[in-house]
C-alpha cells in the first residue's frame, strides 16, 4: 500500500468499531419494505451517484504496523448489487444472514446492497450493508432513503465532483470534552462513570446468556405497531414527562427481568448509542456519511413493582447526566485506542477487554425516519444488527410514517429463541398495557 492511498487514521470510534467487528461481526442492515418491484438498473445507477456523493463509501481499511489503523483510497470499486427473488414474502432469513456475512481484510467498498424481489404478491425489500466503522444508524438511513429517492425520480449518471469528506468525530470534540488534553479531569469523569455503574452493587446473573459460546446465529424479532398506537404512546410518554425511548428500554428491562427464577429485585445492565452530532462543536450533519455515535451504559434495579413510567424517566435523566459530564466522550478512550499508530498488537489487549464487558441489555434508537414521498409504495424503513456475545439483545428502534418499528436482534447461538421471543412478547405486552387507551391527541 503506497503512502499516497493513506487518507487518515481512524479515530478511536472508528477503530473500536473495527476491531470490534473482528471479535464479533458487527454489519448493520438498513431495509425499506415497499409494495412493488424496482428496476435493478436504476438501483445500479442510483448506487453510483450515493457513492460519488460519499468520501467513505469509496475507502478501505487497512492495518500495519508503520501506519497504524488507517482508511485507505480506493476508487474504482463499485457497490455490489446482489438481486435475489423470492417465492414468498420470507426476506427477513435473507438479511440475517447478511448480518452474518463479514466483509473481508482490504475490503471495498465497506458498504453493499442486496434487492429481493418477492412475486406473490409482488412485493420488495432494498437494504444496504455497512460495516459499522463508516456510518451510523442515522446516516446509513439517510443514504438509504437518498437511495431510493434517487431511484424513484431517476438519478442522473455520477459526476466527476468530488465533496470533502467530514471531519472524524472525534475531532469534533468540543474543548472542555477533548480528554487527551486533560488526563486529571478525565480520570475524575472516569472514577464517576465507575461509580454510576456500580451503584446498585453486583448485576444480577443472566443464565440464559451463554455467552462464552463460540457458534454465532444472527436472528431478530420484528414488533411494528401501527399508527395509532404509536401516536398513543408518544401521548402517554409526553404526559409522564419523558420520551419514546425511555419507554421502550424501560419495557425492555422490565420484559428481561421476566426471565429471572424468583422474584428478587435484578440490577440489570443498560446500553445505548446516542447520536454525538448535537454533542459536537460545530454541529455535524448526518451526509455524506460518517461514525458519529458512542456508547451510553448504566444499572438500574428492577422488581416485581417497578412501574414502567418512573423508571422510563430514570432512564432517560440518567442519560442525560451522564452526556452532560461528557461520559460520551470520553468512552472510546477507556480502551486505549488514541495513541497512534495503533498498531495490529493491541488487538489482543483490546479483545481481552472488550469480552470481559459486563453483560448487558442494548437499545439503539434513530427517531423518526423522513417519508421518501417520492416513492409512497415504501411502506417501512427500519434496520438491524446482532448483538455482541455479552448482550442479550440488540433492539433496533425506528418510526417511519408515524409506525414504531422494534427489530429484536438476539444471536440465537447465545439466547434461545424461546427467551427472546418471551422478552420480545413481554415488551410488546408492557407498552401496550401502560398506554390502555389513551386518547390520540
């Protein structure tokens, strides 16, 4: 690899991600169901235009001693469209196994696209595969929906322009936040963040999560609720003072605790990414695409009482307090990952710590997808990602036409379908009893 074809090291986020990944692959899938069939060439020529549009969907990664984690150039290497039809409505073992698919060492581009094409009725399913080191969920369902509106009005061939790629995240980091810089607060943020997490004292053992087995089998639960319903919920979630997000990890924590053998109150483990766009200086926007998340986690003890509403509000005030003390910022660095080169040898280091992470419940939210209203055939906008082998689930939250789309992703070589599917069930169960019948405005 020559020096020229070096364009930057990855930041600490990225390279998380990446090494990441090499534990337990951690591709994301982003999805729009719709009713019809789309002209594959258009999807090509749409392909085409997204990535002249987007710096990093022309990269690689590679790996080296000298230099370090670094994204490297790689131009003339299109999208893959791979196109498959199916007899019967059955896509969704399709994208499991995409999550199951890792992208290979030098790979490029770090993004694909699969189109499946059902006949009876006809219907269809456009997703886009990323490695997680290059985007987000909020930006791969920017490009998702760009993609298809691209396709809708028909895009014109690419051009020879060129845009500038975003600044990694952590360059972004506002001064009082940049923790390099500042070692003493830093481990003041991190004796805190310690604190918070043992708060409650030791977590309660999970024993349905095996996760020190080796087999991998990605799986999710998809739980869609309909317009009124989610406008119920969003009345309710206003009227107890907190958000849709609180109410779903509390309905998830609340589901788990379901599991245990008796009824003794459970500290249970809680993570989330959070968007750190609105937490950077200035703001970053969500295009062309970039990782720009970290990662959120805190205990919360849960019993036989606890009332979904109060611990939705705990949920999210603990959030809150930990943004505010820049624990967003200051995650990725815990594993070491900012001195460069950060050379292939800490791999084993930081493998050995990541694996010891304690086991934990995930929730991972991008909001209200925009309606692509060039195209109303699309139907549903959502996306997916198995969990690491420490985490019982990875709950992939999204609302599209005013539907809150949940897909459930267990790894059903770690949690049995039974118990997932009871979670799951519990969730569904819990949200929808808080709302009753609350009224739509």
């Amino acid at each position: 690899m020559t020096e020229q074809s070096i364009l930057r090291p990855l930041d600490p986020g990225e390279a998380f991600f990446f090494m990441a990944d090499r534990i337990s692959c951690m591709n994301f899938v982003v999805l729009a169901e719709r009713s019809g069939h789309l002209d594959p060439e258009r999807i090509r020529v749409g392909l085409a235009v997204m990535q002249q549009a987007n710096p990093l969907l022309q990269t690689r990664i590679i790996w080296s001693a000298e230099d370090g984690l670094c994204f490297a150039a790689a131009p003339g290497k299109p999208i893959t469209l791979a196109f498959r039809e199916l007899a019967s409505d059955d896509w969704q073992a399709v994208i499991e196994s995409e999550l199951a698919r890792p992208f290979g060492e030098n790979e490029a581009p770090l993004i694909r696209c699969l189109y499946l094409q059902m006949r009876s009725p006809e219907r269809s399913v456009l997703a886009l595969c990323f490695h997680h080191s290059i985007a987000d969920g909020r930006s791969g369902n920017v490009l998702l929906t760009g993609l298809i509106d691209h396709i809708a009005r028909g895009a014109a061939a690419p051009t020879e322009c060129q845009p500038s790629p975003l600044p990694p995240m952590y360059a972004m980091f506002p001064p009082r936040f940049r923790w390099a810089e500042q070692p003493d607060t830093a481990e003041q943020v991190m004796d805190g963040l310690m604190g918070d997490y043992k708060r409650h004292g030791r977590l309660t053992r999970l024993p349905w999560l095996s996760s020190s087995e080796s087999a991998r089998i990605p799986r999710f639960i998809r739980q869609r609720f309909l317009p009124e319903t989610t406008q119920r919920l969003l009345n309710c979630c206003r009227q107890h003072g907190t958000s849709v997000h609180g109410a779903v990890c509390a309905a998830q924590l609340m589901a788990q605790f379901g599991l245990q053998s008796t009824d003794e109150p459970a500290t249970l483990f809680l993570s989330c990414p959070v968007d750190m766009r609105p937490h950077l200086e200035p703001v970053q926007p969500t295009t062309p695409n970039g990782l720009y998340v970290s990662l959120i986690s805190a205990a919360f003890v849960v019993d036989a009482s606890t009332n979904l509403w109060d611990l939705a509000r705990a949920v999210m005030a603990q959030t809150k307090r930990q943004l505010e003390r820049g624990e967003g910022h200051l995650f990725f660095s815990m594993y070491g990952l900012e001195a460069l080169p950060l050379a292939p040898d800490q791999m084993v280091r930081f493998s050995k710590a990541l694996l010891s992470t304690w086991q934990n419940t995930m929730v991972s939210n991008v909001g209200p997808v925009a309606t692509i209203e060039s195209d109303p055939a699309v139907e549903a906008v959502s996306f997916a990602l198995c969990p690491m082998p420490y985490q019982t689930l990875f709950n992939a939250v999204s609302t599209y036409k005013n539907q809150l789309i949940m897909n459930i992703g267990y790894d059903a070589g770690k949690v049995s379908a039974e118990n997932a599917n009871a979670i799951a069930d519990g969730m569904r169960d819990l949200l929808l009893n808080a709302i009753g019948n609350a009224p739509l405005s």
